[in-house]
C-alpha cells in the first residue's frame, strides 16, 4: 500500500519539476512563417523586432527626427516604436475623447494592448501597446499616414498583425567586453 503512495509521491514530483520550467526570458522567440528578423541597434534600441518579409515589398526601416523608429512594409504594415508614450488609461481617454476619428469599439483590450475600431468616413482599426522588455518600456503604435503621404485605413487583420510584431520586440545582451 505504501509502495502506491510513493510511487504517486514520485510521479507527481517529476510533473512539479517539469511544470516548473520557466521561459528563458533572454532567448529570442522563434521566428513566425513570412516573417523576418529586424536588429533595431544601429537605429538607437539594442533590440529585434518581427516583421513581414521585406524580400519582394516596398518597405522602410528608419529613426525619425521625432526618435520614433518607423517600420512600413507595403501598404498594409505602418507602425512607429517610442521610448516614450502615454500610459494605457490616459491612451484611452484620448482615444475616447477624438471628436474626428469615432471610436466604435475594443477588440483586443489587456493592460498593455489595445486594438480598436473607429471611424471617420470608412470603418478603421487602430493598435497601441506597451512593450516592457529589458526593464524598459516601448511604445507601438500604428501610423496611418504613410511617408509617401498616402492614408491608409488599416483592416482588423493588419491592425492585429502589426499589434502581434510589435510583442516580438526582444531586447539584445550588451556585448562582452574584453
């Protein structure tokens, strides 16, 4: 009888050790299908971001004078990262309170994401998110305007793809010194 009571002791130990595991919160996450693997450093952020496959699309990797680094691939991939930006609540207040640009409704809505739906004269949808990695924070957000001065109205689909690229952000170790 007892022998059935260590046995179960054991098994249920092995699971606790192997349900223990923790990500390894350094590693950088596997790369998604049709996507590359972007290294911001040379653009100010020691850090790698997911984006569409650039190989055969128009596309624009850039620091901006304003120090949001802009990421455009074609028509349907226009988003900015900040170190800077608004908390969650007040981000929504804005968006709440824009007399021009109507909000609808939240589709996506945790502490540090939103995806949203306004409208103006077409229906569009719109995301914003806090990226704390590294002990830092990052701001994501999607730009409309792209830098040909076209206006994009983004689906719910692009809107949601740009919001799961910006979760990829991954901060790089500072190379060892000698």
């Amino acid at each position: 009888m007892y022998k059935k009571y260590i046995i179960a002791g054991l098994v249920c130990g092995l699971f606790s050790f192997t349900s223990c595991k923790h990500a390894n919160d350094d590693a950088e996450p596997e790369l998604g299908a049709g996507m590359i693997r972007m290294d911001l450093t040379p653009l100010g952020i020691p850090a790698t971001i997911d984006i569409p496959d650039t190989t055969k699309k128009p596309h624009a990797i850039e620091a901006l004078p304003s120090g949001d680094i802009h990421v455009s691939v074609d028509r349907g991939f226009n988003m900015l990262i900040n170190v800077s930006g608004m908390d969650m609540d007040r981000k929504k207040k804005d968006i709440a309170g824009n007399d021009v640009d109507k909000f609808q409704s939240w589709v996506v809505q945790d502490s540090n994401a939103i995806l949203y739906k306004t409208q103006m004269v077409n229906e569009e949808f719109h995301f914003y998110s806090i990226i704390k990695k590294g002990g830092k924070a990052f701001y994501a957000y999607d730009q409309t305007q792209g830098s040909d001065g076209n206006v994009t109205n983004f689906s719910q689909k692009q809107a949601h793809d740009m919001l799961d690229a910006a979760k990829t952000l991954h901060m790089l170790k500072p190379a060892a010194k000698s």
